[in-house]
C-alpha cells in the first residue's frame, strides 16, 4: 500500500516511524515542515498539502490536534477529500467528535471512500513502542482490510462499531485517565506531605491494588522534574471537554469527571502550562 500520513507530532512522527520501519512506503505532511524531517531521513517522501499526500496515497493516516484541524484536514480547500482516490481509504486517529468521525464516514461512503475513527491510547511510549491500544469504528471491511497496518503500530486493535464509535471508546479511555492523573497527583502530594519517599511508595503501589499505567510511566518523570508532554495538556483538556459534551448529550452527570476538567483548566487556561505533559498537573497545587 501506497500510506500517507498527516500530523506527526510527539505521537504521530514515532507511528509513522514504525510504518517505514516496516517497509511501508510513506508521503507525510505536517504544517511545521520540520516536524517531518526526521521522517523524510528515513526514507518518507514530503508533501506540500493533505490534497497532496491524499493524491499519492491509498490509504491516509491523520493525527493532528484538534476536531477543527481534523475539519480542515478532511474539508478544506487544500484538504484530503480533494484529491482522494475512489477506493482509497482513511484513518482518522485524532481524538476528536464522534459527530465529526460521523460526517467523515458518511461522506467517504457517498463518494466510494472506505473511513475509519482510529483513536490510540498508550502516549509517546506506546507509539514509539508499538504497543498502542487502538479503538476502531467505522466501515467494518475497511477495518479487515486494514488490520495488518493496525498491528504494526499497536498491540492492541477493537472494532467497536461503525463511525463514531471508535471515538465514543477513547471517550471512555480519557474518563478513567481522568480519574487517574487526579489520583497520581494527590498520592504524591500527600507522600510528600508525610515525609515518605516517593520512590519507595511508587514501588509499593506498583505492586499492590493502586497500579496503573499513568502512575507507572509519570510519577518517574515527576520525581525527574520532567514535565515534557507524552500527551499535551492541553489536548487532554480538549478530550475531557468532548467527553463531558458527550455525556451531556446522553443525560450523564459525570462529578469527578467535570472536576478534573475544571483542575486542567486551571492548568492550561489559567497558569499557561498546557504545552506540558497531562503529569505537569501537579505543578498548579
């Protein structure tokens, strides 16, 4: 297959770097150029647009920001939808609105496109691990077809459903990490304030009913001062704001949910710190 890959941010450039590793033959776009240099090294070939990549490419992967980068990505004048090939196929792994996934589905399938919602969890070490969960909706044979890419990336592939349901999924994926970046970050506050030492409680509760993989690969980065995103900020306050919408719209009072939004806001809108890892957190109490 001829891949095409658009946004290679912290997550994107390691997946695409694992789709050359395997022999893929690969175009790439990035709206910061040098963002993809690394990629074009290694043998990926530049595009000058998405209408570009999606011109050369019969399946397109994308992973960029926003739900409004993903509209401009798909719709826009320079957008992939432009030049896209009938029978090609699309994989959105952003994490964006179910509705958006919804309206790309429905207009790949009237103009003889195959598109999938294909959000990830696992951050910056599972994408350059390859050993990322993906959560899949959309066009079931689409998703057969492309199952042998999915593998090169991740570890773990689930169909859940056609469009939008890959992204109801991560909804669900983010909820949890809610609950869990809140827990890291007042464990160690309070193994602080108790004069314990951290590293020595890190092993204990690695071990026993409170391990989890946020606090296993980010409290190590907190005790290190490392506040470098493995995942923005202020992209996981962008999905805790769709989940809640999403909730809403399903009659779901989600409290601690809402809390931890209201914390990240704090984080991003207030102090200024969303370009930091979701671990940087601490960092407002």
């Amino acid at each position: 297959m001829k891949i095409g890959f658009i946004g290679t941010g912290v997550m994107g450039a390691a997946i695409a770097e694992n789709l050359l590793k395997d022999g893929q033959q690969l175009a790439v776009y990035n709206r910061t150029k040098s963002k993809t240099d690394q990629l074009v090294a290694d043998g990926a070939v530049w595009c000058d647009s998405p209408a570009q990549v999606a011109k050369t490419s019969n399946v397109v992967f994308t992973m960029v920001g926003f739900p409004q980068d993903v509209e401009e990505v798909y719709f826009g004048e320079q957008g992939i939808f432009k030049t896209l090939t009938p029978g090609s196929a699309v994989v959105d792994m952003t994490t964006s609105k179910p509705s958006l996934a919804a309206k790309i589905g429905q207009y790949a399938a009237e103009h003889d496109f195959a598109a999938l919602d294909a959000p990830v969890s696992g951050g910056d070490i599972g994408a350059k691990q390859a050993t990322l969960t993906i959560m899949v909706g959309g066009s079931k044979a689409a998703y057969e077809r492309l199952l042998p890419l999915f593998k090169i990336i991740g570890q773990t592939t689930t169909y859940f459903g056609p469009a939008g349901a890959g992204q109801h999924a991560k909804m669900a994926n983010q909820i949890m990490i809610a609950g869990t970046m809140t827990g890291l970050t007042e464990m160690l506050l309070y193994t602080r304030k108790a004069g314990l030492d951290e590293q020595k409680v890190l092993t204990a509760l690695s071990n026993g009913g409170a391990d989890n993989w946020s606090m296993e690969n980010y409290v190590p980065r907190i005790l290190k001062n490392d506040y470098t995103p493995g995942f923005f900020a202020r992209h996981f306050l962008k999905d805790l704001r769709i989940a809640l919408e999403e909730a809403d719209k399903m009659g779901l009072d989600l409290r601690a949910t809402e809390n931890a939004k209201r914390l990240y806001e704090i984080m991003v809108d207030v102090k200024g710190l969303g370009n930091q890892g979701t671990q940087g957190l601490i960092n407002i109490y």
